[in-house]
C-alpha cells in the first residue's frame, strides 16, 4: 500500500546507516505495470487483460491444471500465462527495466 511504499525508503536509508556496506534498490513494480498495461505494444504484447491459458471471462476462471482450459499457441504476445502468474516474455520485460533502472511509460 502507499503508505508502506512511502516508508521503505527512509527504512532501507535507516538500515544502510547501521549496516556497514549494505547496498539496495527499489523497484516500483505496480508503476512499471501500468506502463505495460498503458501500452502494450511498446513492451512487444497484445494482449494484457486476457490470460493465454484459462477459461470463462478474459481466461480468469480457473488454472490451466483443470481438465477444461484453453491455451493460445501464441504465449509471447501475453502479459499473463493464467489468471494469476505473467508470461515468461513478461517476467523477462519486468527483470530487464528492473536491470536498466528506468521505466518509461
């Protein structure tokens, strides 16, 4: 939540001046999501609101681990591989601006 997300960085600073060496980073995931989501096709997606794998409603229903499923032979152009965990190509977008240090959106 914002509040947390407010408190971390004067928390990590607290930490770093205890711990002799001590080095981090953040990441604001959700940011870097909404950039995604605002514009998929800069991030090489299609589609961002319909799982690949799933059924009922935009795939969100059940896991592919469940007898009925459907599963689009197209997976990199997905954000979500089933209603809750991100494609490959999404967890590799989400590691490279994590790497690069910026996101722009």
């Amino acid at each position: 939540d914002k509040v947390n997300n407010r408190a971390l960085p004067k928390a990590l600073k607290e930490l770093k001046s205890q711990l002799k060496g001590c080095t981090y980073s953040i990441f604001d995931a959700s940011t870097v999501g909404t950039a995604i989501f605002n514009n998929p096709s800069k991030y090489g997606f299609e589609e961002v609101k319909m799982a690949c794998c799933g059924s009922g409603p935009l795939r969100a229903s059940i896991t592919c681990s469940q007898k009925v499923y459907q599963l689009r032979d197209n997976v990199s152009e997905y954000f979500f591989f089933d209603r809750i965990h991100p494609t490959e190509k999404a967890n590799y977008q989400f590691a490279k601006l994590m790497w690069d240090g910026s996101c722009h959106g």
